[in-house]
C-alpha cells in the first residue's frame, strides 16, 4: 500500500505541476491556450500507449518490477522538462513523461487489488487513489511557495526540476515489497500478442465499454482541472499565491472525496458511487463556473466540486480487477484506463481551442458535460462487480 500509494502521489505532483506552469508559459513564451492544451494532451495521449504496454509487461515480468521502471521513466523526464528551450522541446519532453506516467498506475492498481481480499478490495485500493490529491496538493503548495520567492522565469523551471524526487522512492520498493502469489501461479502466456488479447472475445466487450467510461470520466476532470489555475487567474483575478490557495481547497475537497469513494464502493457498489460522483459534478461544475457568487463564496463550492467529481476515482481501481482474470489483467487494466485516458485527453486541447472563440468558462462546462454523459451511458452497459471474488474469474477463464 505504501508503495502504490506513494508511486501514486508522485506520479500526480509530476503531471500536476504543469497545470500551474501554464500561466507562465503563456506570458513568457506567448503561447495560445491551444498550444498549451495540446502540450497537456500529448502527455495523456501518450500514456495510453504507456499504460497498454506496462500493463501486459506486469503480466509477464511482474508488477513490482514494472512499477519502479515506470516510476524512474516518468521522474527523469518531468526532470528534463525544467530545461526546455520552446514549444517544440517541452512537447518531445511532455510526450516521454507519458510513457511512464500511463505505466504507473497500470502496475500499481492492479498490485494493489490482487493482494487485498474480496470484501475490502473497494476500499484499499480507493485509499490508494487518494495519493492523487496529496500529490496535487503537493504541486499547489510548491508552486505558491516558489511564485511568492522567485521570479517567474525561474519558477515554472524549479517546478519541473522537482519532479526528480520520485525516483527516490524506487529504492525503497526495490527492497521492502515483493510480487503478489496470485500472478505468480497465473503468469500470463507468452508472446507478442499478448498486448492485443483483450481486444478480442471473450473480452472485447467489456473492453471497450470500460475504456469509454474511463474516456468520460478522464476527459471531464482533466477539462477541470488542467484549466482550472488558469481560470482562476484570468476569469476570477487572482494573484498567483491566491490561485494555490483556492486550489489547496478544492484539492482538500479531492482528499475526502478519494476517502468517500473507497468506503462506498464497498458499501453501495462500484456503479452507484460512480453515477453519484457523475451527476453531482455536473451540478458543482455549472455552479462554479457560472452562478454569480462572490470569491469568497468560491471557495466551499470549490470544496464540494473537488470531492464529488474526484471521488468516481476510487472503485476504478478495484472495479477493473474485478472484470479481467490474472493473466490478462494487467494488459485489460492497462489498456482500459490508459486508452480511456489517452482518448479523454484530447479534452484539454479542445478547451484550449474553443476558449478563444466562446470563452474559458464555457468551453470547460461543455467538454466536462460530454465526458460525464459519455461516462453515465458506458455504465449502464457494465455488471456490477462489488465483492467479486478474483479465483471465480480464474475458473470461468479456464
């Protein structure tokens, strides 16, 4: 847990901390918001490739290994992304990053889910997502501290040279944690093809209707949130420290709802906590961004908006365990989430786009409204999974 936790957290300080180098890039680099949108979407295109192969590369090496590869790949390039000279070099720079960071959660979710037992399954693997919003609070927090010491030439840089830190972390994983026995006795068959087998029956059907509501529920956070300090700066006219310190709240909002999430997939299902975490966002998201409340009154909302819209993260993890037999899951996790997100990501770089012609608040409410009804319509689709027992998928696969 500690591992997966911590690889987690990592990872998000690491792809967070461009959402808040965006503002700097515009006015140092003069940059469109689409060019940053699409420097934002080639990280998350990229790591669906990532993510598919890291996860059918677990299947066959193991998942421990895997996750420290993924987690050294993702620090080193969030590293040499603090020395790109333009537009051209931080996109090569971003896409690399990818790689690794599509292949971390890949490995790390689906460890994490084979070494909890049934009935808790829910909740341990959700704690785990929780990382998520202590790695974005760390980039909130970073980012503030730097804005109010150093000019902003220089900050946007020391943010990408913390990135390293992650690698840190291999070390200890290295000597304290050891494969799960379940994907020792199912090591998955050999073969190229093994990165393609969850794209033909049996499991082409869950497939793809798994990887469209992770599109969904992808490309509506990341519509929020990647544009979000830049709405606040811009829309709302706040100072850089006062656009941290709003987000600090809605990213505290995250954290309980990460909490939530985990607690009630095990109590209510995976597909009920996933259609309240859909709808309610929609009702938060229109609030915040147009209802006409005060700075002051931004903040509980934004609270609010952060836990609801965060907290349809948590069953992802356990619920895509539940679908896939140890011999293909890390391929089906992989493949599901990242090519989801991978798809989702193209959200950012339309916001980016239409915000020039029909403004920043508008073009973020209608791709956030589109991933969540694509997101509602998947699950309708899909069986619910809560309490579903690993070796039962072992024996309907034989």
């Amino acid at each position: 847990m500690i591992a997966c936790f911590g690889g987690w957290s990592l990872d998000a300080l690491d792809v967070q901390i461009f959402s808040f180098v965006i503002p700097s890039l515009l006015t140092l680099w003069g940059i469109t918001t689409g060019e940053a949108g699409v420097l934002a979407t080639v990280t998350l295109v990229v790591s669906s490739l990532g993510g598919w192969l890291a996860g059918a590369l677990s299947d066959r090496v193991g998942r421990v290994k895997v996750l420290q590869i993924t987690i050294i790949w993702y620090a080193f390039f969030t590293f040499l992304c603090g020395f790109a000279q333009d537009f051209n070099q931080l996109f090569v720079l971003k896409a690399l990053q990818g790689l690794g960071f599509g292949g971390e959660w890949a490995a790390g979710a689906v460890l994490m889910g084979e070494v909890i037992r049934d009935r808790y399954r829910g909740r341990a693997v959700g704690l785990v997502q929780t990382g998520w919003s202590i790695g974005w609070g760390a980039a909130a927090v970073i980012y503030t501290i730097l804005s109010a010491t150093l000019p902003d030439a220089l900050t946007w840089r020391v943010m990408f040279w913390i990135g390293l830190a992650p690698a840190g972390l291999v070390f200890w994983i290295r000597r304290f944690v050891d494969e799960p026995m379940v994907q020792a006795r199912n090591a998955a068959p050999g073969g190229l093809m093994h990165v393609f087998s969850v794209l033909q029956p049996p499991y082409l059907a869950t497939t793809w209707r798994v990887s469209m509501m992770v599109m969904g529920a992808q490309g509506s956070s990341y519509a929020i949130t990647t544009f979000l300090p830049t709405y606040l700066k811009t829309a709302r006219h706040l100072t850089a420290v006062g656009t941290g310190s709003y987000l600090m709240v809605l990213i505290l909002g995250a954290f309980f709802g990460f909490i939530s999430g985990a607690y009630l997939s095990d109590a209510i299902g995976r597909k009920a906590t996933f259609l309240i975490s859909a709808v309610g966002s929609v009702v938060l998201m229109l609030v915040y961004l147009f209802a006409p409340l005060s700075n002051d009154w931004i903040l509980p909302v934004g609270f609010l908006l952060g836990y609801i819209n965060l907290m349809m993260f948590s069953p992802m993890g356990p619920f895509m365990t539940e679908l896939y037999p140890t011999a293909v899951r890390g391929v089906g996790q992989g493949f599901c989430y990242n090519a989801g997100r991978g798809i989702g990501a193209i959200f950012p770089a339309l916001v980016g786009f239409l915000a020039a012609r029909w403004g920043l608040a508008a073009a973020i409410a209608i791709f956030s409204f589109i991933g969540l009804a694509l997101m509602i319509i998947a699950l309708l689709m899909l069986p619910e999974t809560k309490g579903r027992s690993l070796e039962s998928l072992e024996v309907a696969a034989r």
